[in-house]
C-alpha cells in the first residue's frame, strides 16, 4: 500500500531507505590522535580545521574522533569531508564565544551576521555525521550567563547573550545524521537551512533543565527545507522538539532568504521533556506536508503547537499527527506569538491562515486538550478535523475558534 502526506502525495521511497553506512564507506579516514591531536585540555580548532581543508585537498574523506574528549571552537567542513565520532570519543565544544567567528548566517527567521556554529556545513552535499560517540556543546557557561543577564534585564532576547548553535547545516542536499548524541548546545542544537533530502536516524538530542536551563536549545530547527525524515530519535530539551520555521515580519513572504518547509515526516520518535513535540513557528512563512506518527511523549507541554505571529504572513496548511501516545500539558496548543512583534511601519496586520489539521488514533492523557484563544483577528482557521483519539483531558479548552472549521 502507498503510504501518502497529509495532501494525498505519495512519500517517496527515498524515506524508506534508512541503513546507515560505516566510517569505511565514507573515503579516506583522517583520526584525531594519529594527526598529532591528543584529547587534552587544549582547543584544537586549528589543528582540526586543517585536517578538514587537508582532507577535501585531497579529494575528500572522513574526520575520525576516536575514544578520548577533543576540544575545539567551530570547524567548517567541507563539500566530500564527514564526520565519524567513534565509541567513546565526544567533540568538545569551546565555552569560549571568541572560539566562534561572526559570519553572515541564518538565525531567528533572518538572514544576518552572527555567531558560527560548532558544526558547519554549507553547500556539502552528501555530508553525512554519523557514529555512537557525543558531540557535547559544553553551553553551561553560557546558559548562566543568559540567566544572570535575564535577572538584570528581564526583556533579555537570545541575541542579548550570544552564543552558538551546536549544528548548522545549509545549502546542503543529501545529509544523513545518525546515531549521534548530541547535548548541552549553547543555543540552537541542530539547525537546517534550504536543505533538501536530510535524514535523523537513531540520535539522542539532550540539554539541562536542573540545576541550570539550557535556553532555547531546540533539538531540531528546519528552516526553509524540502524532504525531510526524523526518525527513531529521542529529544529532551529545554524548548521545542522538532520546529518548522521559515521567515519572520511584515513582509516575509516576498523576501528570497524566506520560503516554505514541505513534506517533512517525523516517526516513532521518543520525546521526553520539551515545549512543544512538533512546533510550527514563530519563524514560519509556509508549510506543507507535515506528518508527524508513532511517537511517544513523556513531560512534553504540547503534543502540537501553531505559533502564530500578528506580524507576520503565515500559512500552515496539510498537518497530521496520528498514533501519538503519552503524556502532555495540551494537546493541541494555538498560540498568538508576539516575542519580537514589530510591524516596521506596515499599517495592517498580515493576514494568515491555518488549514487541513488533522490529529487522529491518538492516547493522550493532558491537562488542556485545546488551548487555544477565542479568536486572532489575523487568523483563519479551517478543515481541523479529530479522529479516533483517547484524549484523557482535566479540561477540554476553549473550543470556540472550532467554529470556524
């Protein structure tokens, strides 16, 4: 039987192919230790850096960290190099923000200059990352520091105390990341900008929520990407889980940077505490073809989440979340989002609309089944549809904007 998106469109067999290659498959392989890089206290970054230029000089090949904890500030790999961290080897991230240089990038729905991440990749089709080792942020330094600077400034923004994401993969088709841990990310854990074809198999994408939060270290961000597959991954962070963003402000829409993030499938995933399993903005322009099925939530506040900004043109439509089970605060959370609101100067609010939401064969037990407001005067909403779920709720919500189904 064809298996088919929210839309009717078959899921192409490519998100059936799911075997993960070995570092002897991945070219020439260029290990730490036997380049004169030894798991000491020391940054490696240069060192490291010119093994990855070394390797694509010479036609491509694998970065190898074996067993031992390397330090090192951001590295950028390049198109024919990847990554294999083996058994008991983790890549150490640098606490130091001086270790990350400041480049034109992607962050928060905009296109600016900010921080490196600790893994780059642009323009590396093929790029795989792979192996049972961690990939560790260290980001305890700088998740205090935001919390001390929060309690002078309340209205403290994540660009207030900079800080890098863990992994930024652009322009990149053809990605594969699996069996990786990944944790204590500064920021952002992994962020995926106008890919296509990326597949998350078999990863664990953790940060802290005791003694100290590690703020807005989502574990997934796809950022105007087409064809993508997340699955059999355990997330637990101190925000959103898997997010579709897109673009932000009055105008977003028009701008080339922005676009739409299509047929993504999120599948038999474990997601342990965060804000929301699967969260569509607050950086979203337009999404299609979102199927998220067979997961499993523990602590998490919200089964599905629609972010809305008054400031911004959005249109989320062909959404499905089926045979969730678990424990959550909402089942469904719809929210007017206006952290950052700021129409710059447009005189009406941009409209959006929200369409053909199904949730269905789902167990949940939850405080809120709906939370929702009463109305957005910027919104439309219609084709929600709820099938065949076993929702256990302490209240139903507010249910008047199902009216408008």
């Amino acid at each position: 039987m064809t298996e088919r998106f929210p839309d009717g469109t078959p899921i192409d067999p490519w998100f059936y192919q799911t075997d993960i290659p070995g570092p002897d498959s991945l070219g020439r392989q260029y290990v730490l230790t036997e380049n004169g890089i030894q798991p000491d206290e020391s940054v490696h970054t240069a060192e490291i850096q010119a093994m990855i230029d070394r390797a694509a000089e010479n036609g491509g090949g694998v970065l190898v960290v074996p067993a031992g904890v390397f330090r090192t500030g951001a590295l950028f790999f390049r198109p024919g190099v990847h990554l294999y961290v083996a058994e008991g080897g983790v890549l150490l991230g640098s606490d130091d923000i001086s270790d990350y240089p400041v480049i034109d990038t992607r962050i928060e729905g905009e296109s600016c200059r900010y921080f490196a991440a600790l893994i780059n990749a642009d323009h590396c089709d093929g790029f795989a990352m792979l192996g049972p080792g961690t990939i560790d942020g260290n980001g305890l330094r700088s998740w205090k520091a935001f919390w001390l600077r929060r309690s002078w400034n309340p209205a403290c923004t994540n660009k207030d105390e900079q800080r890098p994401r863990l992994v930024h993969i652009s322009n990149s088709n053809n990605v594969l990341v699996a069996g990786l841990t990944m944790q204590n990310s500064h920021f952002w854990t992994n962020h995926l900008y106008r890919c296509r074809y990326v597949k998350y198999i078999g990863c664990r994408i953790l940060s802290s929520f005791e003694p100290v939060k590690a703020p807005s270290t989502d574990a997934i961000d796809i950022d105007v990407c087409q064809d993508v597959l997340i699955r059999a991954c355990t997330m637990s962070v101190n925000d959103d889980a898997v997010v579709i963003k897109g673009g932000k402000g009055p105008w977003a829409d028009t701008l080339p940077e922005n676009g739409g993030s299509e047929r993504i499938l999120v599948e038999d995933c474990l997601f342990d505490r965060s804000h929301g399993c699967l969260t569509v903005g607050s950086e979203a322009v337009y999404c299609r073809n979102l199927l998220m099925r067979r997961v499993e939530a523990k602590n998490a506040s919200n089964l599905l989440w629609l972010k809305l900004r008054p400031d911004t043109p959005q249109h989320y439509t062909y959404i499905t979340v089926e045979e969730a089970k678990g424990t959550v605060r909402d089942f469904l959370h719809i929210h007017k989002w206006t952290q950052f609101y700021d129409l710059k100067g447009r005189t009406d609010l941009p409209p959006s609309r929200a369409e053909h939401v199904t949730m269905r064969r789902c167990e949940i037990v939850c405080d809120t089944k709906f939370n929702a407001p009463e109305q957005l005067e910027h919104c439309s909403f219609s084709d929600f549809a709820f099938e065949d779920n076993h929702v256990i709720a302490k209240a139903e919500g507010n249910t008047v904007w199902l009216q408008q189904s």
